[in-house]
C-alpha cells in the first residue's frame, strides 16, 4: 500500500527531471529565443512605453495545469521583452547602466543547474574558493592588505547595509550610543546608504550633509569644522561615508583626504564605489582613486562597471575579524560544517546563508576574455563621455554641467523663454517616447536636468551619435509649440 502510493507519486514527481531529449528540445528553443533577442540588440529600443504593461501576465496564473514551453517563452515575449526598460539595449544611458554580458548568464545557467551550494567552504570548496578569488582579486585592485575580506552581495545596497552594520559594531554603537553618533556624507551620497542606517537600526544617529566644491565632492574644509563641532557638542563622530563615482554626475570625492581626516578623528571610513570603482582598472585612474585604500570599507557592483547582469554587487571589509564579528552564526544543525583555516565562508560573512553561487557568472567571463576588453570598455566609454560633453557643447541652446569626472555627464536644454524645467520635464518625457536611447533627470541645486550616463558594454559611438541627435531634434520639435 505504502509502496504503491511512493511508486504513484514517484511517476509524477519524475516529471520535474526531463530526459535528455527534452532537455536538448528546450535549450533550442531557449537559443532560438536568445538570438531573436540579441541579433538585432543594437538597434533595439532602450525604453517601451506600452499601454498594457504586460497586464497579460495575470491571466495566466500559477496552477496546477501545465503549459508548453513554447508558450511560457512566449509569455516573455510578449509581456516581458520589449515592456518599460530594456537594460540589454545599448540605448540604456540612464542611471547607472551596465548591460549583462551573455557568458554571465551562462554562468548563472552552469550555478542553477549545479545548484552548489556556495555558502560553506565544507559543502563546496571548489564554488567558496571561486567567490574567495574573485574577492582577493578585488581586495588586490583596491590595494587593501591580505587580511581584507569580502562578500560577493546581490548588489549595492545589500553590501552597504553589510559594510553599516560591520561599523556598528566595530565602534560598538549600542542603544545607548546611537543617538550622539553623526555620520558624515554629502547630499550626493546614494540613497541606499540612509536606507541601510534605518534598516541597521542606525535612523537616530545624526546625519551631517557636508557642502560640496562647483564639482559635487565633499569639502574637506568644511567637512574638518563640523568634526570640530560636534566634538565641542559632546557627539561621537562616527562614520565618513565618501563617494567613489556619485550617481547623479559621477563625483568623486577627495578620497585620499578624506581618508587622512577619517584616520585623524577616528572615524570609519567608508567609501561607495558601485558604480566609480571598476576604473580602478584603467592606470589613469590610480591616482584620482588614491585613499580608497586606506578605507574600513567599500562597495563595487560588477553589475555596473563589470557589465554583469542585475543581482552582483560586492561589499569589501578591511579587517575581515569585523565583518565577521558582525555576520557569523552557529547552529546545531550545522555542528558537520568544518571550519577551514583556509578559506572562509560567505554565510559567515553576510546575512545570507543559502544563496545562489553568484560568483560563477562572474568567474567565466573574466576566465573566457581575460581582462583587455573590460579595460578597453571602461576607457572606451570614458572617450565617448567626454565626446558626448564636447559635441553637446557645440549645439545651441544646451547648457552643460561640469566636466564629467566619469562617464555621467548632467544637463538641460534652456528654451529662449518661459520655465526651463518645465521644458526639460517634457524633453526627457519626449525622448522616453521615443524611446531608442533612455538618458534619465534628476535634481540638481533645484534645476531639474537630464542625464546621460554611458557605461553600458553596448554603448558605442553609434548610439552616442544618436542620442546627440534625438536631443537636438527633439528640443527642435518641443520648441514649435512653446
Ligand atoms: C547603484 C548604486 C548603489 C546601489 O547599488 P544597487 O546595486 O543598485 O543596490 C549604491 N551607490 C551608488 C553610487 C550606486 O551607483
């Protein structure tokens, strides 16, 4: 009886492990949909404005009845693909691009099929080694000493947050504590660095925003006179959290006076490197970057200047003992795990225990290219940054903001009369629209302005050229009407 019930249910549960016919059957019309997708890539728009939003999706819910696999592709084609942003596309000059390189995803394809278990050294030392290089090897190009450690993060934000609560409580900031302790940033500093004082607990801590030079980077002057005064307050200045590559122009702080200040008062020091350090690999760059070797702690998101696909950030510690202290568990159920002298283990190192061996679809593409077309990348969309600003420059009615330090370059078109906000509000709106290239706006000194940020793999001079041309042209027409 028992037996037969097993047997019963083992017939259907097989059905989840398809033979090797079906598997081939599948990863052909998985590459048929793959090239549909990448072969005409280039010229595929950047942005889709559609009325329905894929709202097809929702009559096809989870359930018990199965469908084909050719209709589930089609369910992406047609409500997934081609639906608001389409980051793939070399058009994506919004926020921080980055592209998704196609041997990354055929990492994450290798890692969901393997499913290691890349959380303990014990239970996959060959997956915890993979992650621990790609660490020392960053570790190595941001000049931290071997006793640094790291953890490989579903981005930016869940590494700031780890990098938070490693300060925390390396200064020991108990309940007690937190409200004398003043965190030090610019108005610039990313978003998800608030976010992750509020999620650590830290929301009572006092937060000073330090004026910035006609650059957007931290004065240090000004920086050095509220420590002061604070300190004359009776406060406890705790964490200086500089910016290595701001989102909004692409600043970067004074990185290495920074670090001399932070080392002086004794702050952590902490630097934001998701979207800047990746131009670390670029010699020119050694220097405007230097200090950042002398931080407590930073964070890189190869899913930006390593043209990762979304989900790959990286948080690095100085003293690998404080990410530890602040992230290490036991529990019985783990009494088998081993601890290596060798290699440490990512759960111990992050919040996370069992996760996605996400090193994998960093790994391969770095082991299949080796590092030359990353580097001429980066120095690739640095040139088109400063010939996008140059070219801008030269058409009429376009004023520009400073010269772009990374590939962010910020803004507006000034119409001859009436509000320039309002008519940049509608320019990006214009171009959304259309849709083949997707600069963004944001906020700056109260003028609202546009952004073109270039870091894509995709970008190149063609879809620069375009863009130029969009704006004029799109400015032209807006100003018919006004
Ligand atoms: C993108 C970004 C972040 C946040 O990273 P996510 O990977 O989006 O979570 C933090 N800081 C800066 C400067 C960024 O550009």
């Amino acid at each position: 009886m028992l037996i037969n019930k097993i047997k019963e249910l083992e017939a259907i549960s097989r059905t989840l492990e398809p033979g090797a016919e079906d598997r081939e059957q599948m990863l052909a019309i998985l590459r048929d949909y793959s090239s549909e997708f990448l072969d005409d890539i280039e010229t595929r728009k950047a942005f889709f404005e559609r009325e329905d939003g894929g709202r097809a999706l929702l009559d096809s819910p989870i359930c018990d009845h199965p469908i084909d696999f050719n209709d589930i592709l089609d369910l992406l084609r047609q409500n997934v693909a081609d639906n608001g942003l389409n980051p793939a596309s070399p058009g994506h000059v919004g926020y921080i691009p980055g592209g998704g390189i196609y041997p990354a995803a055929l990492g994450d394809y290798l890692a969901a099929m393997m499913n290691s278990y890349a959380s303990v050294f014990f239970a996959s030392p060959g997956a915890v080694r993979i992650e621990n290089m790609l660490l020392r090897w960053l570790i190595n190009l941001v000049g931290y000493p071997q006793e640094a450690s790291g953890n490989l993060s579903s981005g930016g934000s869940i590494a700031n947050l780890s990098c938070i609560v490693t300060a925390r409580d390396a200064h020991q900031l108990n309940a007690e504590r937190i409200p004398s302790a003043v965190v030090y940033v610019t108005n610039q500093v990313h978003h998800s660095l608030q976010k992750a004082l509020r999620i650590a607990g830290l929301a009572e801590c006092q937060i000073r925003k330090i004026p910035m030079d006609n650059d957007f980077r931290m004065d240090t002057a000004a920086l050095l006179k509220a420590i002061e005064a604070d300190l004359a307050a009776g406060h406890y200045p705790w964490l200086l959290a500089a910016s290595a590559g701001t989102t909004d122009t692409g600043s970067i702080d004074p990185l290495d006076e920074l670090a001399g200040i932070a080392k002086e008062y004794g702050l952590w020091y902490h630097v934001d490197a998701a979207y800047g350090g990746f131009f670390l690999l670029l010699d020119s760059f050694r220097e405007t970057f230097k200090g950042i070797e002398a931080s407590d702690s930073l964070i890189i998101d190869p899913h930006k200047g390593l043209f990762m696909p979304y989900g790959l950030g990286v948080a690095l510690v100085r003293n690998a003992k404080q990410l530890y202290n602040s992230h290490f568990y036991r529990a019985d159920y783990m009494q088998d795990v081993i601890l290596s002298e060798e290699e440490l283990n990512p759960a111990d190192l992050s919040p996370e225990l069992s996760k996605h061996f996400r090193g994998l679809r960093m790994w391969l593409p770095l082991k299949l290219h080796g590092l030359k077309p990353f580097r001429a990348a980066l120095e690739e969309k640095l040139y088109l940054t400063r010939y996008f600003y140059e070219e801008l420059k030269n058409l009429d009615g376009f004023e520009l903001g400073p010269y772009p330090q990374l590939t962010v370059t910020t803004f507006r078109y000034v119409p001859p009369h009436g509000d320039a906000n309002r008519f940049n509000q509608m320019l990006i709106k214009a171009v959304h629209r259309d849709g083949r290239v997707f600069p963004t706006s944001t906020q700056i000194n109260g003028k609202f302005v546009l952004r073109m940020a270039i870091l894509a793999f995709r970008t190149h001079l063609y879809t620069v050229d375009l863009a130029l041309q969009i704006l004029q042209e799109t400015a032209a027409e807006l100003l018919k009407d006004w």
